[in-house]
C-alpha cells in the first residue's frame, strides 16, 4: 500500500469504505436493539431488579432526637451533643493531596492516616474524632467541592450530662443510642422518640429531591419527649457532695440521702454513694465487676437495695400504738434494759452497754430510743396490724419513681413466731425497705398522717405525672403528736440526735441504727451496721424530710447520729440558708440557755 | 447542471452534514443544561449550571475552530497536521509534568493552560487521524539502487524511516502514555481511529486482521493485568447484587435503570432522577437523562443523529479522490460513529464503564475542540474536492490548485 499513489485510481477505496459503514450500521443497530432492550423489552425485570436492592427509591430513616432531662429548677441534666463523626469509603474519594489537606484541615485528622487509608481500599470507616456542627458543614462542604461521593459525617449519638456524676445516679448514661441504666434507660421510649423515614429519589450528596419524595410512604419523626423532674439541682448537689465526703471518711459500703417535700412527695435530692462519671462509667462497671466497690454503677441503692430501718420505725410503732389505743397518754414501761420475749431477749443498748432506760413513756421511748418499751408496745399491738401498717405505709411496695432496679420491700409473713417477729417490728428488724420507700413513709408525720408516694417525674413531655396519694395512715393529731416527740430527738436533753441541734432552728429527727445480718453466717451479731437518720426540717411543718443512711461504716462507728447525723446537719444547714428560712428568736434564746 | 450543483455543495462543504452538526449541537446543549441543573441546584448555583455556562461558550469555541479549519486549504491542514500531532503528543507527555498536568478523579489526564483545562487524549483522537492521514499519502521519492553517495543512502534508509516507520511507533507511544494516565477509553479511542486510517487507507487484509488479532489479544491482556481492569468487568456482570449497586456498580446500574424508568415515551422534560444520583450525568452519561426524559423516541433520534453524522461523512469520503482527504474524512467519520456506539453501550449498561464522551452531546472543552478540528478538516477536505472535480469541467478558473495539485504529483 505504501506505492499507492495520491490519486487513487484502484477503485478498491468505495469497498472498504463500505465495510467501515457496514461495521458502524451493526454498531447503532446494535446500539438501538440495547435500547429497546433496556426502555422496552426487559424495563419490567429492569425495574423490578431495581427496586430489591432498594436503587429505584431510597429509603432513609431520619433518627430521632433524644429528648433532654431537666431538673425542677430548669438545670440540664442530660442531652444529646450536637457531635457528629466523619467517615470515608476508599474508592469513591479523590486522590489528590489537596482534598485531604483540606479535610484534615477541617476535621484535625492528619492528612497522612485518611490519604494512606483512602490509597489502601477496602471498606469504609468512620473517624472516632468528634466534630461540632460547623466542623462538620466544612467537611460536607469539601465534599461538594471535590464531589468526594465516599465522604459522608453521621451523628455521634453522644449524651451530655452537664452535672457529670452529681445526677448521675438518677440519670444513667446511655450506650450505643440506648438508655443502659437510670432514668435514661426507664424512659427509653419516652426520650428516644421515634425515628422517621423518608422514601423517595436522593441526589448525590444524599439529599431528597423534593418532588420525588413519596410523602404516602414516608413517616415523619417524632423526637423524644423532654423530661422534667422533681429534683432540685442545688439541693441534690450538697446532698451528694456531704453523703461522698461522710461515707469516704466511715469506709461505708453505699450510702443515700432522700430529701423529700413531705407535702406532694416530690423528691427534691436523690443521693447516692459511691458515684461514676456517666461520661466513662466503664471505670464505675470494673470496679464493680472487681469487687472494688460493693454497689455498681447500674444499682441505684436508693431503689435497688432494703435496708433495715432500725430505731427510726420506732416512730411508727408508737404512733399505731396512739391510734390503736394500746398506748394510753401517760403510761409508762419499764425498761430493764432487756426483755424476754418467748424464747428471745431483746436489749436496749447505748454506747456498746446494756442501757436501762426505767420508766418509759412514749415520748422517752422516741427521744432515747428504747427498744423494750417499743417491743412491748408492739407486741401488745400484734403482727396483723402492725403489717397492715407497713403495707399502708408503702413500704413493701416497689417505690415507684420511675428508675431501673427498682425493688419491694421484705417482710416474712410466715414467721412462726409471730410474737417475736412483732417485738423485732417493734424497733425495726425483720422488715426490709427501700431508702426511696422508707423516706416516703416517714413523710406521713409531716402530712397530718397522709401517705404520698414520692414522685420523681415531674412531666414526660407536655404529661404531667400525677401526685399519687396513697390515704391515711395515722390520725392527723397522732401524726403531729409523733413529729413533736421526733422533735425531742434532736432538741430533747436524753435525745440521740441532740448532737444535730442548729442554732436558731427547730428539727426533727430519729436515728437509726440497724445490725446487719451477715451474708455468710446468717447471724445478726457480725458487727455490720446500718447507720440512718431520718429528719424534719423545720419541725413545725416540715418543708423537708430528709432521710440519710449509710451502709456499713467500717471506721470504728456505727451509731445513727454519728454516722449519717453530720449528713443530716449539712443537708438542714443548707436548705435553710437555700430556702432562707427565718430564725427562730424563743429557740434560739432556748438553746443559748442550755 | 450536476456540475454547478456540485459547486454549491462543494463551496460549502457538505449541506446535510451541517444540518446534522447544528441538530447535534443543539441537543447537546440542551442535554448538559438540563443533566446539570441538578447538581447545580444542589450546589447553590442556580438553574444554569457552570458547565452549561462554559459548554456554551465551548461550542462558540467550536464554530470558530470549524470555521477557520474548513476554509484552509488542504495541503495547509496537511503540513499542519504534523504539527498538530506533535502538539497534542507533546501535550500527553505534559499530563505528567507537575505543575501542568492537572489530576482529578484519581486520574492525571488534563493539562491546565491559564484558565482552561485540555484533555490531550481527545486531541489526540483527531490528531492521530490527521497524522496517519498525512504520512500514509506521502509518496516516497524514486531511489536509484546504484548510486551509492550519502544523499541516496538516506534516501534508502532514513526517508523510508521516517515516512513510514517513525509515525506509528510514535502513535504507539501515545497509546502507552494515555493509558497510563491512565485512560483506557481514550487510549482505545485513539488506537481505533488509528485502525480506521488502515482500512480506509486500503492496507493489506492480512496487515488488517492481524492488528485485529493483536489488538484483541492486547485488549485481553490489559483486561486480566491490572486487577481493579478485572474487577469492573466481573462488578459489571454482577451489578445488581446489594453490595455492588450503591458502590462500584452504581453508574452502569443507576443509568440502566433510568432508562429503563423513561421506558418508551420517557418521563418528560426535566423530571428525570438519573442527573441527580449520576456523578458523571452531564459528561459521559449524558445519554442516560435523554432517554430516561424523552423515552425510546428521544435515545432513537440521538442514535439516528449520531449514526448519521458519522455514516454520512464516510459516505461522502467514497467520493473523494484525494488520498489524504479520503481518510480524513472518512477517518473522522469512523472516529465520531465508533466512539457513539461504545458510548451508547455503555450508557445501556451493555458493556462495562469505559471513560469516553458522545460526540457533541457530552459537555466537554477538549472533546468539543478535538470534533471542531476533526470536522473542519473535514469539511475544508470535502470543498477542496468539489473543487478538484470541477477540474473535469470544461471551463476551470481553479488552476491555482490544480497546478498546485500537479506540482507534488
């Protein structure tokens, strides 16, 4: 062909010209028969293949935002950060320094480790630094710019808990987007919403296109609901801060502290002891997994553990010994210091020795807490109505409030020896309950004899949560009868709780002092104590009950007043000064007197 | 009376072939406005988007460069196409210099001159057909076997190099260079032209059907040795399965579907969801949005368009008698209807995703320059012929050309 000259006279050029026309007549019927194929003849399976493996429309749910926790006083407690996470998918991001330099510039990654991963293929991941809101528009931003389709950012799901382990207790914390513990796991369906779904055509950076959105399949989505309760932020903090610094300094196991409004229930602080930081309570779980500490961070000891109320029930015995007319005004037990009842002794002690009171009314068998007196009340008054009167009181019922773990209370109906048992209710044994429950009892004295049970949740959205009544207990002047005796603990001269006297001020009070049953031998005498203090404050219409108790002091101490009684004062002190209550001139003069 | 006709269309060039042009222009620029609105809108640029804006100012770009090519004279675009093939060849090997190739998309293909970006690879489909054209119709100069001076010795040896050998290991060296950028597309592309050139230009059968074989067995080779080559291929076939179809398989299937979608009638102007999830909708999968808004009637009538430009310009090239002009035209025509169908096979999902544009319809600067080069020449081909036939007639006022034409015969 190389001869050929320019002036082609072969007649061969028409020919092969016609093969190339014939090749490119084949290519365009064979494109148009593809055509056909694709719009005509096979659109059906087209489509239908499409549409099981979800390309024809997108389907995309629109995650929920988890509501917030606030305190009565408006405090966050807990929300959702707005932080969000940047995540890649190698093959469908540009290689070229200048993108990754960008982006590494907007998020803080180095530009090294996305470039070396985007260089090495394989699956996508996401980047566990978090980035604010305008940190992540920089990188959607880039990824408009560099049209970088495998770059995308998500939501962190993280929760913020402003008062950190001051409310942690009562809050919980949340893992993977799911409540675990607290309130964040108990209101789970509350606060987590319901997530919507849209279902229609996106464009390339993922948003719906508006007209080919199909509003008939797509649901729209419902945020969590807020949730407000009855907790009083300052208040909970110096309940948890003086409970942290008495259980460190008496080698407590657990502790609480229950500040209650006697009046409508609402529990104004929750305290518990020991704490964790619902940022990173995997130390808190370890621990406990350990041994390390005897209360993990997912029990709340305040609902999730019994305790023996001790002296404190005392209280109550005398006041259903009024009502029932077992104890007339005036009368008098004597107290030997012991009591034999059927085949058990029961002793009074005070400070490590037998103890005899003498003649005991009833204001003396409060104020000194004397356990014969009580024993033989109570078994004049006999086991039936005695447990009639704890049921009534709510305290073998769960709390309520509303947390996880929340558990009854414990009495053994099928004792024996039913004369025993009502004796040991007498002062306070062989019934277990719940602090939350105990608290929520003892408010009945402040309440003219009414039971409330205490509320937690004030309001779950725009839903407020009813105060529950749970009827009377006792006589209106029974019940004031028995605070005015508690009163006696703390201002009376033979008073346990005379220690807590604050200048100025009238409390009321009873302490506690519960011998725990050893887990291992079964046998009360392990030297293991209940320490608690239950109080008024003021005494004369009380605003608060606050009710302390700690758990096995191992410092040397053990008795109510010394143990939880400094809770107590700090906690008095504080409401006082937060509440600005007045003084009080006649007490005042009074105690200055003494 | 057929000579004077003849003498209309030749001051023209060819009328329908114009005709075919403006339709194809037209619908380009309709197809890149209304493919690129969607990313557009979705960048916050507004209804027109920037490539529309710069598509436009392309195809003015277009009818300058076409008109100035059309109007020289053929032995002009002759020595120039050398030139031309040099220029693009060089702007190959400039892809790789730092500073002046440009990369995007994981891909250095583009150099960047100011303001614009080129594509050597395009120009080079139409250099490589001008190139081959020129060195093919060289005639090399009678040698007298027994003179044994220097001047014969060359004569012998480096000419005959130079003519017939130097060009195809240069047009050889492009292939590697685009591939490497790399663009198998494109390389392919140039390759093919280059295959066009030989069987219009009458090569020998056997020369002709062992390329083939080579080409095929090259082809095989390139497929099976780079492993992500292997991997379209195989994600190609298996484009539907959940894992493929949001990622590698995402274009071929979202394209298919989209045209699957438009069905016969297609689903009106503007409407079309294809734009919107396609990254590249404006540029190699234009087609998808035609026929996903104007049904089989609107993908038919850009077939017919695109079949008929490149069918009619080797038509017409079976008329002309002029080596040189004969394999352009025809060249060119071969280059725009090969480049159509693999790109149209492509947006139908019949063949894996191969990076090349349709011919007028893709936006694109350097696709769009290299077809007003490829074009014009063309043309200005098809008028000198007219010209050169009016030789014949009785009463020629052309000796200019004619005596021209004599004095290289």
């Amino acid at each position: 062909m190389w001869r050929s000259r320019n002036r082609d006279t072969s007649g061969d050029g028409p020919a092969r010209a016609r093969i190339a026309i014939g090749f490119l007549t084949f290519g365009f019927l064979l494109v148009g028969a593809n055509q056909l194929r694709v719009q005509v003849s096979a659109r059906d399976e087209i489509l239908a293949s499409a549409d099981g493996v979800g390309q024809l429309v997108t389907e995309r749910a629109v995650p929920a935002e988890r509501g917030r926790i606030y305190s009565a006083d408006g405090r966050l407690l807990a929300r959702s950060a707005k932080l969000f996470k940047m995540g890649m998918t190698p093959d469908r991001v540009p290689l070229s320094p200048a993108f990754f330099a960008d982006l590494s510039e907007a998020t803080g990654v180095s530009a090294a480790e996305l470039m070396d991963f985007a260089a090495r293929g394989g699956p996508g991941r996401d980047w566990e630094d978090l980035l604010s809101r305008s940190q992540r528009d920089a990188v959607r931003r880039i990824r408009a710019d560099y049209q970088a389709d495998g770059l995308w950012t998500k939501s962190a799901g993280r929760r913020e808990y402003p008062m950190g382990p001051l409310a942690a207790p009562i809050i919980g914390w949340v893992t993977d987007g799911r409540g675990r513990t607290g309130l964040e796991a108990s209101l789970e369906s509350s606060l987590a919403g319901e997530k919507g779904l849209v279902v229609g055509v996106t464009d390339r950076s993922g948003r719906f296109i508006p007209w080919l959105t199909r509003s008939i399949l797509s649901r729209p989505v419902r945020n969590g609901a807020d949730v407000y309760l009855t907790i009083d932020s300052e208040i909970q903090r110096a309940a948890m801060q003086s409970l942290a610094a008495q259980c460190e300094l008496q080698k407590a196991d657990d502790g609480v502290v229950v500040v209650l409004n006697p009046i409508n229930g609402d529990i104004l602080a929750l305290a518990t002891w020991p704490d964790f930081d619902p940022d990173d309570p995997r130390e808190a779980l370890l621990g406990a997994a350990e041994g390390l500490r005897v209360v993990g961070p997912e029990l709340n000891p305040a609902v999730g553990l019994r305790f023996e109320p001790g002296s404190m029930f005392k209280a109550f015995t005398v006041a259903l010994g009024i009502d029932t007319g077992v104890i007339e005004s005036g009368e008098t037990v004597t107290c030997e210091g012991r009591k034999r009842i059927t085949d058990r002794v029961i002793r009074c002690a005070g400070d490590h020795r037998l103890k005899a009171h003498g003649a005991v009314t009833k204001e003396l068998c409060i104020e000194a807490s004397c356990n014969v007196a009580a024993a033989t009340w109570a078994v004049e008054i006999g086991f039936n109505r005695l447990a009639e009167m704890i049921r009534g009181l709510g305290l073998l019922d769960r709390p309520g409030i509303g947390l996880t773990g929340e558990v009854e209370g414990d009495l053994d109906f099928d004792e024996y020896n039913k004369t025993l048992q009502a004796a040991n209710l007498g002062f306070g044994q062989s019934l277990n309950a719940t602090p939350v429950a105990l608290a929520g009892a003892f408010a009945v004295f402040a309440n003219d004899g009414m039971l409330v049970r205490p509320r937690l949740i004030m309001k779950i959205g725009a839903e407020e949560q009813p105060v529950r009544f749970g009827g009377r207990v006792f006589r209106p002047e029974t019940a004031r009868q028995v605070l005015a005796m508690m009163e006696q603990v703390v201002q009376g001269e033979h008073g346990t709780g005379r220690s807590l006297r604050i200048p100025g001020y009238r409390l009321a009070g009873k302490t506690g002092t519960a011998q725990k049953r050893d887990p291992e031998t079964g046998r009360m005498d392990s030297g293991m104590y209940v320490s608690s203090f239950v109080g008024y404050v003021p005494a004369e219409s009380p605003k608060a009950v606050v009710l302390v108790m700690i758990d096995n002091p191992s410092a040397g101490q053990y008795y109510g007043a010394q143990v939880a009684g400094p809770v107590f004062d700090q906690v008095c002190r504080f409401l006082i000064n937060y509440w600005k209550m007045p003084a009080e001139r006649a007490s005042e003069e009074n105690v200055a007197a003494r | 009376m057929a000579v004077s006709r003849m003498r209309t269309v030749g001051a023209r060039g060819d009328r329908l072939l114009i005709y075919l042009l403006i339709s194809a222009a037209v619908v380009g620029s309709f197809a890149v406005l209304d493919a690129g609105y969607a990313r557009a809108m979705a960048a916050g640029e507004g209804l027109l988007s920037a490539e529309w804006k710069r598509h436009l100012l392309w195809l003015g770009v277009f009818v300058v460069v076409f008109q100035i090519t059309s109007r020289a004279p053929v032995r002009v675009l002759r020595g120039l196409s050398v030139v031309f093939y040099l220029g693009a060849f060089l702007g190959a090997i400039l892809v790789f210099v730092p500073g002046v190739g440009v990369a995007a998309g994981g891909a250095q293909r583009w150099i960047g001159i100011g303001p614009i970006t080129l594509q050597p690879g395009e120009l080079l489909k139409p250099a490589t057909i001008l190139f081959l054209a020129c060195v093919t119709s060289i005639e090399l100069p009678a040698v007298n076997r027994y003179r044994r001076d220097l001047a014969a010795r060359l004569d012998r040896s480096l000419t005959p190099f130079c003519v017939r050998v130097l060009p195809w290991v240069l047009v050889l060296l492009s292939l590697v260079l685009v591939e490497r950028e790399p663009d198998l597309g494109t390389a392919a592309m140039i390759g093919a032209g280059a295959y066009g050139v030989l069987l219009l230009g009458r090569a020998r059968w056997p020369l002709l059907v062992g390329l083939l074989i080579a080409a095929l067995a090259i082809g095989a080779v390139f497929a099976t040795s780079r492993d992500y080559r292997m991997e379209r291929i195989a994600t190609h076939a298996s484009r539907w399965d959940p894992s493929v179809v949001k990622g590698p398989g995402l274009q071929a299937a979202q394209s298919e579907v989209a045209m699957a979608f438009g069905g016969a009638s297609g689903v009106g102007i503007g409407q079309g969801r294809a734009k919107h999830v396609l990254p590249a909708a404006t540029t190699d999968f234009v087609f998808t949005t035609i026929a996903e808004e104007f049904g089989l009637i609107g993908s038919g009538l850009v077939i017919l368009l695109l079949g008929g430009i490149s069918i009619r310009l080797i038509m017409l090239s079976m008329r002309l008698k002029d080596r040189f002009s004969r394999v352009v035209v025809g060249g060119i025509g071969w280059w725009i209807g090969l480049q159509s169908i693999l790109n149209l096979l492509m947006a139908g999902a019949a063949i894996p995703p191969v990076g090349i544009p349709l011919p007028f319809i893709s936006y694109g600067g350097s696709s769009l320059l290299a077809l007003a080069i490829g074009l014009g020449a063309a043309q200005a081909a098809l008028k000198m012929e007219s010209h050169t036939e009016e030789k014949i007639a009785p009463d020629s006022h052309r000796r200019r050309h004619r005596r021209t034409r004599l004095s290289r015969a």
